[in-house]
C-alpha cells in the first residue's frame, strides 16, 4: 500500500489554478524525481560492507521499498530471511525475482472488481439482533430487527 501510494502522488495529474500539477509537488514544492520510482520486486545487487576487508560486497536480493530511516533502498535476502538496507546497488532487469530465487507463488492474493449490487462480498452494514429504521414512506419509518 505504501508503494501504492508513492507511487500515485507521482504520477496523478491535478489542475489547481489553472496548472497541472501532483500531490508530490504540492507537499513538497518540488518536482517528484522519477528516477525513484524503480521497479518493485525485482531483482538487485545491493552493496553491504564486508566484515573481512574494506571492500563492499554485494548479494542478490529482492528490491522492496525505500527505507523508512535513511535515504536508501531495502532489500530482502531469501536465503537469511534477512531486510538489507543499502544506497548502492544495481538491478538486474532480465530476471524476475520468482524464478531467480525459486519462490513459488501459492496464489495467496486475489484481486476483483469492485460492484455495489454484489452482496455476496459485502459485509453486513449491521450487526444480528440488532435494530434499525427502515424508510417506508416520504414521512414514516419503521423500526426493524435484523436476523
């Protein structure tokens, strides 16, 4: 969801006074900087510093979002179920994270458009046993129990 979010105050297009203009530059009275807005999920090679030598080293990880307490990138690493955050990094653009790791997609997420006649998905607007005012006519209404 924040992806989501970020990704629209980007990219929605708002006419105020006359000029277009998008979330991102109301709040922050700048351009938003669309080098940002990298692909999410994909595969990348962040920069971490090593433990036996001055040199940075690198791993393949999943890109996941910005980082919430610095200006870098965090990244998951399947193999240590670790988060890693990093500035530098590379992404690998000919792979997709579910084959280059060998995740499986169990299907867990499913998506349907939303229709307001449909019943079935909406949940009970009230509680059982509770009760309401039904509108019978222009000036009566009847109190109804739901079952």
């Amino acid at each position: 969801m924040r992806r989501a979010t970020e990704v629209s105050n980007y990219v929605l297009l708002t006419k105020i006074n006359n000029t277009l203009t998008t979330p991102h530059e109301l709040v922050s009275k700048s351009k938003p900087e669309l080098r940002n807005l990298l692909p999410m999920f994909a595969v990348a090679y962040p920069s971490y510093p090593s433990k036996t030598s001055t040199d940075a080293q690198t791993c393949k990880a999943i890109l996941i979002g910005k980082s919430n307490s610095s200006n870098a990138y965090e990244f998951y690493h399947p193999g240590t179920k670790n988060i890693l955050t990093s500035s530098t990094f590379k992404i690998d653009e000919r792979l997709a994270a579910g084959p280059a790791f060998k995740l499986p997609y169990d299907g867990g997420l499913y998506f349907t458009k939303y229709c307001e006649y449909n019943d079935a998905i909406r949940p009970p607007t009230h509680a059982p046993e509770s009760y309401v005012y039904v509108q019978t006519s222009e000036t009566t209404y009847t109190r109804v129990q739901i079952k």
